[in-house]
C-alpha cells in the first residue's frame, strides 16, 4: 500500500505573512487522515510548521502519520524551508514518539503553574521596584542579542532569529517601558541590585517572558525571588494561572521551575531539512 498527500485547498496567504495548506493523507488513494502545513509566523518563510495531523481511527498504529510527515517534509523542502517545528500537547506521548522517531528534538517547552489566593513572601531584605528607563534601554539591548542568540544556537537561521527578536518587542511592547500591562522589575536584596523580571498579564494569566539574575549574584537563589516575584505580581493583578518558556538544555532554569511546582503543558519540537 502506498500512503501519499493529496491537495485538500489552495496554498493559503495570510495577512501576517505565513502560508498554509491542508493534505489529505491517502493510502492508495482513500482518504485516511489529513495533516496541514504551515510556516512559521515568527521565524517567516525559511521555517515550516506541522501544524495539524490526524488519522483516522482505524488506520492508526501502521505508519501512515510517519509517512504522511516525511511527505510534509519534501513538501517544506520545496517551499524552500530550512527547517520544520511542531508543537505538541505534553500528555500526547504517540505524537511525541512519532516525532522523535523522525528524528525531531525538543527545542523549548511551555510551563505552567496554577497560583493560590496569597502572594508568597519574598525572603528577608529582598524587594522589587520599578525598572527606570535608564534600566529598560540597557535590558532590552542585552535581551533581545540573548533572545536571538537561543534561536540561533538551536538551528534557526541567523537572519530568521534576529528578525524574531526584533518583532516580539515590536509586537509585545509598542510603547517601550510605558507599554500598557507589561510589568518591569528590578530585584534589590541588602540594597544591591540581583536581577530583572519581565511579566506580561495576559487576558486569562500572566506570562514570564525574561527571569534574570544578574551574572555576578547568581547561583544564590535569587532567581527562585524572582519567580516569587512574579506570582505576587500575577495574584496582585488576579491571573490564577502563571505561565514561561524555557529552552531545552537549561537544566538549572528547568529544576528550578519544576522545584516551584510547574508543569509541562506542551513541548515544541524541530527538524532541520538540510
């Protein structure tokens, strides 16, 4: 039997730029499934996504969602993509072990934690206060050459990674330090200053998007302050679910996240196709 794709739309042009097409997965030409290629809207055209696959029941367990992938790939490949990412629930361990068969590693997962009612305590001498603008021009500079520098070091193309880098903060913060609901802090302890926090609250909950310590104070447990800091923060403004990114390979930011009772809610994965 041969399982093959079969155009199920036109290519589809989006107004962010991206592109999408949908796939009817056939075995000998009866449909069994449909998968749905995409290119990814931060990372632009030299990345596709996988953005949807499914099987019919019958049909699962006999190699027709890893066929229908490796044919998704040669079709990314003629999109001119470099490379190819999925994101992937955590719990769905089958995609999980499709992927990683077809020799896709996980680049970054997203974490959450369900806050209670009281703010935590920050330990003794320790305290936030507002970042200046001063402090803002300086951070943004380093974060956006390190948030750049992830992407790179994990198989995007340099070009594609600044790119991103300079349009999350165009996105995220159109009004620089004064952008309505993004929070910027400092963490002082004794009167020196240990870190930054970054927290945006969202509609339903509030994200971290940078936690830093900084390099001279850390191992020292001020970055547990700061994500202390951050669920008081997130409780103070009533978000009961606080939520961050972390790269895979940061394995103290991972333990850390984990110590404070974070989950794992989905696992981004990629493939370089070259």
């Amino acid at each position: 039997m041969t399982t093959t794709l079969r155009p199920a739309e036109p290519l589809r042009q989006h107004p962010d730029g991206t592109r999408s097409r949908r796939y009817a997965v056939c075995v000998n030409s009866r449909p069994v499934g449909e998968i749905r290629l995409g290119t990814s809207p931060s990372l632009g055209d030299s990345v596709a996504r996988v953005l949807d696959l499914r099987i019919a029941e019958p049909d699962r367990r006999r190699g027709r969602g890893t066929v229908a992938v490796l044919a998704a790939e040669e079709v990314a490949r003629g999109w001119g993509c470099v490379q190819i990412e999925t994101v992937v629930p955590a719990a769905a361990e089958a995609a999980l072990g499709l992927f990683g068969v077809l020799g896709y590693t996980e680049r970054n997962r997203r974490m959450e934690k369900r806050l209670g009612a009281t703010p935590p305590e920050l330990p003794a001498d320790s305290h936030a206060r507002p970042m200046t603008g001063a402090e803002f021009d300086a951070w943004r500079e380093v974060e956006s050459e390190h948030f750049a520098r992830m992407w790179i070091d994990r198989g995007v193309p340099e070009a594609a990674a600044r790119a991103k880098a300079r349009s999350v903060h165009v996105r995220l913060l159109p009004d620089g330090l004064a952008t309505d609901r993004m929070l910027f802090s400092v963490l002082e302890h004794a009167g020196s200053r240990m870190g930054t926090l970054w927290v945006a609250l969202e509609e339903e909950m509030a994200f971290v998007f940078d936690v830093r310590t900084d390099e001279a104070h850390r191992g020292r447990g001020h970055g547990r302050t700061l994500m202390l800091l951050a669920e008081r923060q997130a409780i103070g403004a009533g978000r009961a679910v606080l939520g961050l990114n972390v790269f895979a390979g940061e394995t103290p930011a991972e333990r850390l996240y984990a110590s404070l009772g974070y989950a794992t809610v989905t696992r981004s994965l990629s493939k370089p196709l070259i």
